[in-house]
C-alpha cells in the first residue's frame, strides 16, 4: 500500500507542471490568435508526419510561431489514424469510421495561415527543402521527422485514404466473423486485444495467440503478463509462447502450422501483428549517420537530430531513439520540447532537453475483450495495475476532441 501511495505521489508531481504548461499553453494560444499575422512568403517548418507526435507538434507550433513563420503538416494519410482502436474496430463492426479523425477541423482551429496541411507523400528532403511524390518541392527553415513506423498487411494501407482503411476493416471484420480457427501472431498489445476481442465476440471460435518470447507485452513487466494471460485462459484463447510461424504462412489459405516446437495448429484465417519497422528512410541521403543500426533517428537530447550539420532538423515519436519509450503519450511530450526548441532557435535562445518519465509515458490502456481491461503504469520493479470496464468503441470521441474535430462528423469525406 505504501508503495502505491507513493507512486501514485510522484506521478501527481509529474504530472503538475504538465498540466501547468498545457494551461499556459492555452493562454499563450489565445494572446497568439490576436497578435500572429499571415504574410505573403512566409518561412516554413515543415513536419512529415501526423500521428500523435507529429500532429501535436503541429498544432503547438501553429499556436505560438512568430509572424513570418508557418506550419506545413505533410502527411500522406486524409485523416489522422488513431491506432488505438485499430484492433477493436478489426472485430466489431459499425465503429470503424471512428478510428478516421479528419484534419480539416484542427487545422482551420488555428490562427489564420499558421498551419497548412498537404496530404503527399515526401519522397526526399536535402537541406533546404522536401520534394514530395507530385514533384513538387517545399522549402523549410525547420524540419520535424515524425514519420513513426511501417506495419504490415492488413495495417497498412496503400493509399492512405479514409474509405480504403474502412474497406480494409470491414474486410477484417467478415473474415474474422466467417472463420472457424483464428490464428493470431504476435503478443504485444494489437496481437493480445485482437485475440481477446475475437475470443470475447465469437466464444465458439478457436482462438489462438503465437507469440516468439516467452511473455506476451515482453516490453512490460511481468505482472502484465500474468493479469494478460489469466484473463487469456478465462476466455479460452490458446497461447503458444516461444514459438515463431514460418514467414511463408499464408494469412487466407486454410492450413495448419508447424511451430518450432513440433505442435501443430491449424488455421482458416492468420492475421499477423508484427513487423513494426522505424520509417527513417527519408533522412538516408541528407543524413545516414543519424540512422541507428535499428534503423531509428539518433536524436541529441534537444531532439535536434544527432548530426551536428544540421541543428534545424528534428525527429520525435516513434522513429526517434530518445532513450524513452514509443508510445503516443511520449510522443506528445517530445512535441512539446520540439515545438518549444524551435521557437526558441527562432529567437537565438537556448534550447530544452527532453527528459523521459518513463512511469508515466510508459503507461498503457489495454482491452482484454470487448468490456474488460486495465490501466497500467511501472515505476522501476514496481507495476500497478487498475482493472477497469470499457466502452465499446473505447470513449473514441475523446480522442476526436483532442484532435479538434466534433464526434463523429466528417463533412468532407461524407459529402
């Protein structure tokens, strides 16, 4: 008891300034609305990127860049994806639309010709400008790389267009709820939900979750583990740990695996949730010793890339390696600091370094089927886990809200 006590102390204090900074940004926003001015020519800090980390960034920086100064959000998606209820929406059908949250709305909220959005796709940057795939070319005073990761099929989608995501759910959706033996692979957090939410949904089905280490959410503690898998086993789900699936296992084709162990497991439907790779490609030609051998960012503590030639370039959220961890809660404090960084080297003041609080950014909402789940939080080889009920689409509209758009409404895309 005295260790929560005392966790739940510390994350209060940790979480006092941020609160007091998200106030002050408020206010801060609401003196630049009466004071920023569009200009003709304006210096651009371009963003690739509008996730989590990238999308924050923009929005922060669109709120307190001096007049001269805009924000270009280049990303290649319509709507930002919030891939927190990804797995959720892959089971249960008429909530797939949520998970598609429409820039227009937060982008018109700030000062008029502060934020401008390009949906493209950058194919290049050198060091004065982002060439995207139509061959046009944007030049940038600051560059923020928050490009997160590639997954792979069915998570991906081609043309990053909101109806061709919802095609690809609504396909997951029928061939989940037309199969007889569903084999999930990969036991982090989309792999375990995935399974439960199957499991939970359609009890007659043969669940069955493949994960290669020895504990599912291995990048978590032990006791997450334990709580995932007891409530795994009430389910029904079959969990083979240890275990890897050939690569050339067909994700449609009805067959059965042989694992590594000799069982074997048979399948109609194979969904993989792994294959998370950094997307850094587009810093190799400016900057490739900036690339770790992992394929992520160096980053200095500023943020500022790890290449000294170029202190105007930053990377943050996934694709950056902080130290910290990747999650969307870390990604919104390192947009925080760069967003602070670069109006600071606008102005020649010295810049802040990004400090993690790995015991709150490192804390995770889980399901565990479709109305169960926790919150957990590690502070060293503490963990404190709070079992918690959830709402079916997962409170999305918070979410949209965040992002500055009104639950559910998508008048562009709906026209």
């Amino acid at each position: 008891m005295l260790s929560k006590i005392l966790f739940f102390t510390r994350f209060l204090l940790a979480a006092l300034p941020i609160m007091i900074e998200r106030f002050m940004q408020s206010l801060r926003a609401r003196i630049h609305r009466l004071t920023y001015r569009a200009v003709d020519n304006p210096r651009n800090i371009v963003i690739i990127g509008g996730s989590f980390g990238g999308f924050f960034l923009a929005q922060r920086l669109a709120n307190s860049v001096p007049t001269g100064y805009r924000v270009v959000l280049v990303e290649k998606k319509s709507h930002f994806n919030f891939t927190w209820i990804f797995p959720r929406v892959s089971v249960v059908a008429g909530h797939e639309h949520k998970a598609f949250i429409p820039y227009g709305p937060g982008v018109a909220a700030a000062p008029a010709g502060s934020l401008v959005f390009r949906q493209a796709l950058a194919t290049s940057i050198d060091d004065k400008t982002v060439e995207l795939q139509d061959g046009s070319k944007l030049d940038y005073d600051y560059l923020a790389i928050a490009t997160g990761s590639t997954g792979s099929p069915p998570w991906n989608f081609t043309t990053g267009e909101k109806r061709d995501g919802m095609g690809v759910f609504r396909d997951m959706q029928q061939r989940i709820r037309d199969a007889k033996d569903l084999v999930v692979v990969g036991g982090g957090a989309v792999g375990v939900e995935l399974a439960t939410d199957a499991k939970s949904k359609y009890p007659e089905k043969n669940v069955s979750l493949i994960h290669s280490r020895e504990r599912v959410m291995n990048t978590f503690g032990p006791k997450l583990h334990e709580y995932a898998m007891g409530r795994m086993n009430l389910l029904g789900v079959n969990v083979h740990l240890g275990e890897r699936v050939p690569e050339k296992a067909e994700s449609e084709a009805p067959s059965v695996l042989t694992l590594k162990s000799g069982k074997t497991v048979p399948y109609d439907v194979l969904i993989k949730c792994v294959g998370l790779k950094p997307a850094s490609g587009l810093l190799s030609t400016l900057s490739p010793s900036s690339i770790t051998s992992s394929g992520m960012i160096a980053v200095k503590k500023t943020l500022q890339i790890a290449d000294s030639k170029y202190p105007n370039v930053y990377a943050l959220g996934d694709v950056a390696e902080t130290g910290g961890v990747r999650m969307g809660r870390a990604a919104s404090q390192q947009a925080d600091v760069v967003s602070y960084n670069i109006t600071r080297a606008i102005r020649g003041k010295s810049l802040r370094e990004y400090k993690p609080i790995p015991f709150m950014e490192a804390g995770i909402d889980l399901t565990l089927g479709l109305a169960d789940g926790l919150t957990y939080f590690r502070d060293g080889k503490n963990e404190y886990l709070m079992p918690k009920s959830k709402q079916i689409d997962l409170d999305s509209e918070l979410t949209w809200q965040l992002v500055g758009a009104t639950p559910y409404q998508d008048k562009e895309h709906d026209a």
